[in-house]
C-alpha cells in the first residue's frame, strides 16, 4: 500500500506542472484581444513560467537543504494553487504575467524536487520518471482539451477557465500532509555555488534539455495559433493541441522504461528529434495539420521523459539527483524560455510564422550535436568534475 500511495504523490504533483502553461494555448488569441497584448507579450505567458522553472530550480537545492524534499514539495504546491486561483480576477496583463511568474516559481521548485523523491523513494527504478513525465502530460491534455468548453461554460470567462485548474493542487497537496513528519533538513547539503563549474558534460545536459525546451514551449505555446493560421477553426486548434499532448502519454510511459533496459538512449534520442523535424517541415508546407501534429508528440514524448532521466541516471544518490537535475533544469529552462519569446517576436516583425519554424529546425540540429556527444553512457558526478 505504501508504494501505492508514493507513486499516488508523484502522479497528482506530476499533474500540477503544465495545466498553468497550456490552459493558455487555447486562448491565446481570446487573451489577446481582451487584454490589447501584442504577440510579444501575449508569449511571455508562457515565456516568464518557463524560465521562472529554470530559476527557481537552484532554490529547490536550498530549499531541501533547509526543509526537505516533502515540505518543500508541499510549498511548491501552495505557489501554484495561489498563483492559478488568482487568474479569476485578472483584469490587465501585468496581473497575469505575474500570475505566470509566480506559478513558474512553483513548477520550477517542483520538478528537481521530484526527480529526488523517486531516487529517495525508489532508488532502484529510475524508469518511475515515465510516471512522472506521462501524468505531466496527462496535466497538460487535459488543461488545453477543457480550456475552450469551460471558456463557453463559464459564461465566457477566459480568467474563470484558467482559474479552474488550482483544484488540481488540493489533492497532492493533502497526500502530502502525512509525510511532514518525516521530512527532514538535507544531512548532506550541497552548496550551490560549489554547482557552478566548468564541466562538459553538465553543459551538455543543459545544452540538450535548452534545446528540447525551446521547442517543445514553442510549440506548446503557438500550435493552435499557427494551425489556425492554415485556416482551422478555433474549437479545430484546440483539437490539435489536445492531439499534441495526447499522442505524447504512451510514448513518455515507455520510453524511459525501454532506455533503462537496453541502454541505448542514444539511438532514440536521434529518433524522436527527427520525428520533430518531420512535423516541423510538414507544418512549414501547411500539410495536414493533423499528421505533423503526431510526429511532434511523438518527438515531444520522448525526449522530455529522456531529459528528466538522465540526471537521475547520472546520480548515486538523493542528494545528486536533485542538485544534477537543479543544474540541468537551470540552464536549460532559461535557454528554453526564448523559444515562445522568438515565436513571438517573429510573429510580430514578418506576420507568419515560417521564419520562426525554420530557426527550429536549426535549434533541433544542435540538439542533435548535443546528443551524440552525450552518447549512451553515464558518469557520476564525482567522475565529471575531475
């Protein structure tokens, strides 16, 4: 029963991570025109959480050296219902980017958090990081599938749909209570500025997980609106998104599984960045919306269950996992946060989005660069920063 109710607290905080960032997609361009935001505004919805995951993932370091991995969780938690709650009240954008922020600090404090209550709880099965990635995706479907028909529901509220997704914090929250007792100040703290260091294989992890966030945030963030730019409906855009998220839940349950087994992740790495290309290309063509749509799920479902893996990977303790993780998820998120931006910007300056789409292309060959210099094997911390 015990392992049941652990993998219970992974699956409901899992779920919490994505609903803040892609309820918006839906209603991006509804936000817009009630609030008179530009594209480039209008993207940093999406933008400012991202790179607040980025941020606030060195705080999770300080925060388990200080509280614990639970307590700490249970704080992440308390940011986001608070941050997604207060979105029934918005009336002007610099409310909402700060309800995007502040949700952000939460997501970001999280995620490390997480990666260190599997290796804690379940040292032996880092392939749980498929629990972990999949019920983040699970989130994710179902805030873009319901943003629109609780849109038309709430009597048109946009503010009141992107509000109904705190309710999703109060369970995890609540299974997390029982564990406070036992949650404990780090008995090994790391200083975080002994984090810092001039090692490749570091820069690595954080050169590949900026690139895979970049695209996935971008993607996440603008494929209703570029599909709608093809000429599909709004109700058909939502559609897509909900596909997007959809198609990425069987592939991140197993794909970390099938890593931790044969070892070779490399090879699956290659394969899932050029099923993203593939879907890029055909989204340049405008050619079936709905095809391009798969393989960037498919692209999209393995790579981030992957990045979350490998740190766990990596490490040989609690402690490791969570500082690797910190590190990657801290360059990497503020590489991946000027995705969305650029879209953006792009949108702005030329009034399509082939340029933007192009410079993803790119984005994903250096991606590809990272990952064949990662390769397939692993070395603990201790051996990197010799």
């Amino acid at each position: 029963m015990r392992v049941v109710y652990l993998v219970m607290i992974i699956c409901l905080v899992s779920l919490n991570l994505r609903p803040s960032i892609t309820s918006v997609g839906p209603l991006l361009d509804i936000i817009q025109t009630s609030l008179g935001m530009s594209g480039l505004t209008a993207s940093l919805i999406t933008t400012l959480p991202v790179l607040c995951m980025g941020l606030f993932a060195i705080a999770s370091i300080k925060l388990n050296n200080r509280l614990g991995i639970e307590k700490s969780l249970l704080l992440a938690m308390s940011l986001i219902f608070t941050a997604t709650l207060l979105r029934m009240s918005v009336n002007d954008s610099i409310l909402l980017l700060s309800t995007a922020f502040v949700s952000g600090m939460g997501i970001g404090i999280a995620g490390p958090l997480i990666s260190g209550f599997i290796k804690k709880y379940f040292p032996e099965k880092p392939g749980f990081t498929g629990i972990y990635s999949v019920f983040m995706v699970i989130g994710a479907a179902i805030a873009s599938s319901f943003s629109i028909p609780l849109f038309h529901s709430l009597n048109d509220s946009w503010q009141q749909s992107l509000s109904f997704w705190s309710i999703l914090a109060i369970p995890a929250s609540l299974l997390l209570l029982p564990l406070l007792k036992s949650s404990k100040p780090n008995n090994n703290p790391i200083s975080i500025s002994s984090l810092f260091i001039k090692n490749k294989r570091v820069n690595l992890l954080m050169l590949f997980f900026g690139c895979m966030a970049a695209i996935f945030y971008s993607i996440t963030a603008w494929l209703a609106p570029i599909v709608q730019s093809t000429g599909l409906s709004q109700a058909q855009s939502g559609n897509i998104l909900t596909l997007f998220t959809v198609i990425q839940i069987p592939i991140s349950l197993t794909m970390p599984m099938i890593v931790s087994k044969t070892g070779n992740r490399k090879m699956w790495l290659l394969l899932c960045s050029l099923s993203e290309v593939i879907g890029i290309i055909l989204l340049m063509l405008h050619f079936y919306p709905w095809v391009a749509t798969v393989f960037l799920g498919i692209g999209a479902g393995g790579l981030f269950p992957l990045a979350i893996l490998m740190p766990i990977q990596e490490a040989r303790n609690t402690t490791e996992a969570i500082s690797w993780t910190a590190m990657v998820q801290f360059g990497g998120y503020l590489l991946g946060s000027l995705g969305p931006a650029f879209i953006g910007l792009t949108v702005d300056l030329f009034g399509n989005f082939v340029p933007a789409l192009i410079v993803l292309v790119i984005i994903i060959c250096i991606m590809t660069f990272a990952i064949l210099k990662i390769g397939n094997t692993t070395e603990h911390i201790e051996q990197a920063t010799k």
